[in-house]
C-alpha cells in the first residue's frame, strides 16, 4: 500500500497537507511528538476521509533509534512510500545574546537534525523499497535564503537543511526519487504563538493556500518543480 509521511502533520501547514491529502484519497502517515494532538488531528480529518487510511505515529524526529523503530514499523507492514512531507519545524525569534546551547539544541532537532535523520532513513527505505514516482517534499523557509534580525538560530538551522537537501540531491541524481523544496515566507499557524515578534501578522499567509501551492508541485507528475518560494503578495 502507497503512503505519504507527513512530520509535524498535527499543526498548522502539516495538518493542511494532511487535509488536502486526504481529500485526494490518499494513505497517510502523520507524526508529531505529542499522542494528543496527533488523535486530534485523526478526529477531525475523518471529515475528509473517503477510502484511505490515516495512521499517527508519535515520534520525536530528533530521536535516532525512535526513527529506527519506525523504519522498522515500515518495514514489518511493507509499506510503501510515496512522499515524505518533511514539515517539521520550530521557531526562535530572539536577539543573538539569548541564544543559549539549550536552545541551539531544541532548534537544531527539530530543524536540522531531526531533518537530516528522517529524510537520510526514508530516502534508504525507498531505495530499498523502489515503487515510480517517489518524491522528498521539504518544506524549508524564506529563512533559509535570506539572514534576517533576530532569527539567526533559526536562519542558520534552515541554512543548513538548505545545504544537506541540495547535496542529497546531487548524491541521488541516477536514481528515480525527485527532491522538492520549498521556501514559504510568514503564515498564521501556531508557530508564532510564543514568540514575541513584532511582526504585522494579518499580513501573513493563510497555511491552506500555501499548502494548496504544495499539493500541486507534489502531486503533479508531468512536471518537476525542484524549488519554489512562496512569498506573501506585496500590498
Ligand atoms: N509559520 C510560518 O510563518 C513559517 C514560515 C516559513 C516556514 N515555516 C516552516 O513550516 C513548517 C511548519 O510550521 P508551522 O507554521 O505549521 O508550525 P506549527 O504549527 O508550530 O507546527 C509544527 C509541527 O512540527 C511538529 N514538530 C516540531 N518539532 C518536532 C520534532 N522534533 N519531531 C516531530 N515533530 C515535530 C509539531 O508537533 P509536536 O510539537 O507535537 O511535535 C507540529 O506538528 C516548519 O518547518 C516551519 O519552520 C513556517
């Protein structure tokens, strides 16, 4: 059975994938770290369901043998995979002299290192398991085009997921998986909740029209997109 994985479908974009993935009647597996929102999520995506099947899986995308076990869960129910939504991610917008180790790591796992460990155990899996068409969707940020004031942890885990995708890229450029990554600037989802940016937030986007731009590149076949920024429109 083809599946598509999304990390971090249980909020803001990663549900709106899930959403318009499941209205497609598409199978997916959905992962975030906490079981609640998770079950949440399921609940209200049974509106969409037709015939697919929706799967939670909790796991921490930072955590090696977590990401072990799950390629193992894969493996035991010879699922295949289709696309990996790489959605994931965390926010840090502060001055410089606040970045502590402790939140260089908090920032890091979730952006690049948890990244870095799902993509390189899902891209093994699909070499193993080949079935047409297989596509690694990434979704990264302005931040990882661009330095900007106070977002510099961030700007520098998004950076480096810019950096490990492009040479995973070249490294599987004979085999049959396309690597997408995207760049969206600010949407209104939880992500900005505790944070304290000063920053005009009627003016960012709705997570449902980016995640629409998203399904289209992902899903259309006749064409490959490799890269795409998804700005808000100027006023
Ligand atoms: N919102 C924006 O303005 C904006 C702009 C550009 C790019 N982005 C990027 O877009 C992506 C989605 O962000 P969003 O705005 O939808 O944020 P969000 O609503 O806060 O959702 C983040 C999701 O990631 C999951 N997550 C975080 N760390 C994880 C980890 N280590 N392991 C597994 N799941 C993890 C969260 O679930 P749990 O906390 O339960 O694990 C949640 O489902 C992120 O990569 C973000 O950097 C956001």
């Amino acid at each position: 059975m083809k599946y598509n994985i999304i990390t971090g479908g249980s909020s803001g974009l990663g549900f709106e994938i899930a959403k318009l993935i499941v209205e497609k009647d598409e199978n997916i597996i959905l992962i975030g770290r906490n079981i609640k929102k998770l079950e949440k999520c399921k609940s209200e995506l049974k509106e969409y369901q037709k015939e697919s099947k929706i799967i939670t899986y909790p796991l921490d995308i930072s955590d090696e043998k977590g990401v072990y076990y799950f390629i193992d869960f894969l493996d035991k129910n010879q699922y295949n995979v289709q696309r990996l939504f790489n959605v994931a991610g965390k926010g840090f917008y502060n001055n410089f002299n606040n970045i502590t180790k402790e939140k260089m790591i908090d920032i890091f796992n979730s952006n690049l290192f948890g990244l870095i460990l799902i993509t390189k155990s899902i891209c093994d899996y699909m070499l193993r398991h080949k079935i047409k068409n297989q596509r690694i969707i990434s979704i990264l940020s302005t931040a990882a085009l661009k330095g900007k004031k106070n977002e510099s942890l961030y700007n520098s885990a998004k950076f480096g997921a810019k950096g490990f995708l492009e040479a995973l890229r070249d490294e599987i450029k004979e085999e049959n998986i396309e690597l997408i990554n995207i760049y969206p600037g600010g949407m209104k989802t939880p992500f900005w909740k505790d944070s304290n940016a000063n920053y005009n937030f009627d003016t960012f986007m709705d997570p449902l029209d980016v995640a629409n731009e998203i399904i289209n590149v992902s899903f259309n076949q006749k064409i490959f997109i490799s890269d795409i920024t998804i700005n808000r429109p100027k006023r």
